[in-house]
C-alpha cells in the first residue's frame, strides 16, 4: 500500500484562508483578540501595546479559559464553527455571572483567534480553567508552511480561570496606544461590566474623538431625564455585532445592545453601512424598578417603560434621519424630475399631497432603493392624476349600516395595512387552492402549463418550512433530468423550468447554501414535485424513479452530502401496496407518495379550513367564473 500523503500549503495559505485584514492590519487584529476575551464572557482585558521593536505584547482576560483539550479541540481546528460547538451566548464564568445577563457572542467561525500573527511570527497562549494552566506555542512551521502547535512545559496547578494571548518580541505597529484605545473605546464601552485596560490605561468615553461621539438628553415628562450616547466609528465593521441601541440602569447592561426591539429596524437594515457604524447608548437610571431580575430585559408592560422607551426611540429615529437628510434630499429631486410631465398638470394642491407622501415614505421606509422610490412616485403621481382613488368612498356609500358597523369593529381591532397583509394572502392562497381544486379533477388539464406553476407557488401545502424559506426553480437541475431522459417534446424548450418526460413532469425547486462570508456554495434543499399523466398510478416504480433524478444530481456534482432532498411524487392514484415513503442517503432523500385528494385535503388543513368558510367570497366566484370559461374553451377545441 502506498504511503499516505497529506495537501500541502503555500506560503500564504494561512493569510488567505483568515483574512489579510487580520493578519496585517493592527486595528482589525485588536478587535479580534478582545472579541475572543468578550465570547469567553470576560468583564476585564488587559492589553500591553509594544510603542517600539522587540517589545511585549499581550492580551489578558479574565474569561473561562480553556483546559488542555478544549484547547485542541478550539483552537487547533480550523474552520471551528463555533455557534455549533458553543452555542451563540457567551459561557459566563461563575464569578461573573452576578454581573453579566445574556451575552451574544462576536465568533463563528475561528479565524479572530490567529490574529495575534499581526504581531509577530509566532505567539503563546497561557489558559487557565479547572484549576489548571497550560501555554502553547503557535506558529507557522517554516518547512511544511502549516499551522503548528507546540505545547509548552507540563501543566501546572493555578487557580481562577483566563486567556492571555502574547508575543514575546513584537515588532512596532503603524497603529499607536492612543489610536488602539480609541477605536477600543468607540466598540467595546456598551457594556459598563466589560472594562479593558491599555498600558495599564482604563478606556472610557474620553478615548473616543469629540468628532465621533456626541450626547442626546430626552426630556420624559413626570419620570426623568436620559441620556443618548451617540458613537460613530465613521468606518463600516464587518458585522452589527456591539452595533445598535444598548442600555444602563445604574452602570449596568440591560440586554444586548442590538437593533432589534427597538422600533428603528425598519429605518436601519442590518445588511446596510448604517447598521453597522452606529451605537446607541441609552442611561436611564431611573428606570431601575423595571429592570427583570436577571437584567435580560425591561418589563414591557410598564408604563414607566413603555412612555421612556417610545420618547428615546423617537430621538434615535430622528438623528437617523437627520444623518441621511442630504442623501433623501438628492433623491426625491431624481424622482420629482422623472415624474414632473406629469406633476406640472395636477395642481398646486394635489403636488403638495405627492411631495408630502414620498417624503414620509422615505423616513418610514429609508432602506427603500431607488427604482421602489421612483416606482411608488410615479404610481401615485398617476393616480393624483385620475379620479380613481375616490372609488373607496363609493364602496362605503353603498354599504348597509351593519355593514359599516363590521367595518368599524374590524378597524377598531386591526390597522388597515395588517388586515390588508393578512386578507392578501387568505386571498392568494384560497385563490391557488381554488385553482389547483379545479385543475387536478379536469381531464382536459395540462400538468405542465396548469399544474406545475400552481404547485411551485403552492409548496406551503408540503408543509411549514416552506412558510419562510424561498425557493426557486433551478434550471441547471431540470437540464439534468431533462436530459437523462432525450426528451424531445416540444413543451420542454417553452417551459426550461420544468423537466418533460414520457409519463410526467418534474419541477425542482432548491434553496442554496451560503459560507460564513455569504457566498453560495451549494444546494441546501431541494424539493421536487412529480406530476405523474392521468391513468399512470403511483407504485415502487414510480417512487425509484424519483431516486433516479436524485441520484443522477448527486453523480454531476449538484447535490452534496449536506443536501436535503424532499421528492413528491403526485398523482390520481397511489397503489395500496406502496403508499408508503421511502429514504435514501440515511435519510437526507424522502420520497413521499401522494394523491391528489390527499394534496387537496392538505392544503385546506393547512389554512385552518377557511377555505370552506369563506368560499363563496367574490374573489372566489370570480375565479371560478375564468375556470369555467377556460374549460368552455379548452372543450370546444377538442
């Protein structure tokens, strides 16, 4: 047998593989290594910063440390995925768990812990847990140009628990202590209880330049007086983590600092610059009688809380808009001179109404781009133009009074826009229900062109998961199966969603999996939705047909071994004998027989059985009256 041979590395694998920002940019690298001490759920960072050559450098916590083999286990692998292995909440050592709530963690995927190498060709980690210390040495081996560990003496009895990660000799950075402490102090001050320590240096508010930080006092009538700490970073972070809206009750976290609960998520998308250069803190020491007793959270019901809250998230809302009043200005001049043909014709009046709504579109909706905005101007600009919107007071006044009284009851418990969110999708999906009702029992119904669009807008009756996730139909999939086949039916080159075969059709339908840097790199899911030709029941031979499919995307490399697929094979009958589902790849592939009746009965569960208490809803007599017509049609050609 030949010798076992390992992947080599080139030089600069390890540079690549972490990031060149970590490796060679101090800054990045700083923030990195206190993330780590902030993950551990630490509340004190020490930092000596070399101010010349050949000095020390060191970054101490007080965190949980690591024993001998979570050390291998956690730092010896790369690619550790961490919100598996430790969940997504810091673990807080005993000691501090009086001081500390609920911690989200920075970590997911280990690479912030090799960014000591922005200091050095090779650094030690002295960790203590359990009443044990070990070091390792960690270095870059100059012969296989692989990472490489180095345990360093025995291990040694030691009390308390911690990390500290150093470089001996380090070389001078090109970033200095005082500009280390201020973009330290402009992310790591949300939480009173985690305190860092630069040269021996606290670093507080004073850290953070006057042109980066300012204050906001809320006024809250007959309760008291906060203060807003407003900190811009002025650069974009990678992540919104230690990004939001944080507040401190008597030096104290309350929660997390996040944008979420706070109101303003619809002004700032956490994938936009925004969301991640801004924090918001929030001291309100008079708010300390509705703290929880674990300091997760404030006790929403309280009107102290609620009237505090509604005041402070009024201010941050207002200084995120006052932030992006040039950018809204420069874009309502596009979309007022892109629709002032018509503007120019409808008033002075009515352009003051257009003016006034695009405006408060844009503060209430400030992620909108800039074809949406120049989409809802020209729409309402149009309509300004017409007579039309006068038709709901034409539906009002031909209203019976018990019917206005339904009216008002249904508005005193439901806003307009959630009762029309909620009514749009009883009528999209009783709507489809309707169609699918009707076409799956109509001889004269053509799986391709009638059938498989219904089904890939109706995969919510498969079940929940498909409640939320988005699929789409996967054309490279389809030529797989399409041409595991030859078909050569002519409704296969109208139609490149959906595979044509002798005895069926085939739409597949996946969800892709992205990497940590949000990249795609495969398939997640996969469903596949068979129509099997009137006349054709559903046995064992049909269901290994579906496996066929599969089987043949996993030989061209489309499928991987993470991949689920959900394989339903429908049609009018299903023979008694194999009416059960079948699993393949230890239970990744499930192939699942069903008749239409079944997918019926389903879909109507599924909605609660509204569909039969509201069938005779005009939406629904309407689509039944263009089925009928579309079968009076189909009837006469044949």
């Amino acid at each position: 047998m030949a010798a076992t041979e390992y992947a080599l590395f080139e030089d600069r694998f390890l540079e690549s593989f972490v990031g060149s920002s970590i490796f060679r940019d101090p800054k990045v690298a700083i923030i990195e290594l206190i993330a780590n001490a902030w993950d551990a759920g630490a509340t004190e960072v020490t930092i000596s910063w070399p101010e010349n050559d050949d000095e020390l450098f060191l970054v101490k916590d007080n965190g949980h440390g690591m024993t001998d083999s979570q050390f291998r286990k956690r730092f010896q692998k790369l690619a550790y995925n961490r919100s598996r292995e430790q969940g997504q909440y810091a673990e807080i050592p005993q000691p501090h768990q009086d001081k500390i709530g609920k911690r989200p963690t920075f970590g997911r995927n280990g690479k912030g812990r090799l960014a000591a190498f922005a200091f050095g060709d090779e650094f030690f980690v002295k960790t203590t847990r359990e009443g044990f210390q070990n070091i390792f040495k960690v270095f870059q081996h100059p012969t296989h140009n692989q990472l490489a560990f180095q345990k360093v003496g025995n291990q040694v009895e030691m009390p308390g628990s911690g990390t500290e990660i150093y470089v001996e000799h380090a070389l001078k950075t090109n970033l200095s202590s005082e500009d280390g402490r201020r973009e330290i102090g402009m992310r790591f001050l949300t939480d009173p209880h985690f305190k860092v320590k630069l040269n021996n240096v606290e670093i507080t508010f004073d850290d953070i330049p006057e042109e980066c930080i300012s204050k906001i006092p809320v006024e809250i009538d007959g309760i008291g007086t906060a203060t807003i700490t407003v900190i811009d970073v002025q650069t974009t972070d990678k992540s919104t983590q230690q990004h939001g809206i944080a507040w401190h009750v008597k030096r104290r976290l309350v929660g997390e600092c996040t944008w979420k609960g706070s109101g303003s998520e619809h002004l700032i998308d956490g994938r936009k610059t925004a969301a991640k250069r801004y924090i918001f803190i929030v001291e309100a020491d008079f708010l300390e009688d509705v703290v929880a007793p674990d300091w997760t959270t404030f006790y929403p019901t309280d009107n102290k809380w609620k009237v505090t809250s509604k005041a402070v998230f009024e201010k941050i809302k207002d200084h995120i808009l006052e932030l992006s009043q040039e950018q809204r200005a420069e874009a309502f001049n596009d979309v007022e001179q892109a629709n002032r043909p018509v503007l120019k014709n409808i008033g002075i009046v009515k352009r003051e109404k257009w003016e006034k709504f695009i405006k408060e579109v844009q503060e209430e909706c400030p992620s909108i781009t800039a074809d949406d905005l120049q989409k809802v101007g020209t729409l309402l600009a149009n309509l300004e133009a017409t007579e039309s919107k006068y038709s709901l007071i034409h539906t009002l006044a031909n209203a019976t009074p018990e019917e206005l009284e339904n009216l008002g009851e249904l508005l005193a418990k439901w806003d307009i826009d959630l009762a029309k969110i909620v009514l749009d999708e009883i009528e999209y999906r009783t709507t489809l229900l309707e169609k699918l009702q009707a076409r799956v029992l109509s001889h004269l119904s053509d799986e391709v062109l009638d059938l498989q669009p219904l089904f890939h807008r109706g995969l919510w009756i498969f079940g929940p998961e498909y409640e939320t996730i988005e699929y789409t139909s996967n054309q490279g999939m389809t030529a797989v199966v399409q041409k595991l086949y030859g078909s050569k039916e002519k409704a296969s080159g109208n139609r490149p969603d959906f595979a044509i075969l002798p005895d069926s059709t085939v739409g597949l339908y996946s969800l892709p999996k992205y990497d940590d840097d949000g990249g795609e790199i495969g398939t997640d899911r996969l469903t596949i939705v068979e129509l099997k030709k009137p006349g054709i029941p559903i046995a064992d031979e049909q269901k290994s047909q579906a496996w066929k499919y599969v089987s043949e995307l996993y030989d061209k490399g489309l499928l991987k071994p993470y991949s689920v697929v959900n394989c339903f094979v429908l049609g009018s009958a299903i023979n008694p004998n194999d009416d059960g589902y079948t699993t393949h790849k230890n239970g990744a592939v499930k192939i699942l027989p069903l008749d239409y009746d079944t997918v019926i009965r389903r879909a109507k569960s599924r909605l609660l059985n509204l569909y039969n208490k509201i069938k005779t809803a005009p939406f629904l007599e309407d689509t039944r009256m263009k089925q009928y017509m579309l079968d009076k049609a189909q009837q006469e050609l044949f």
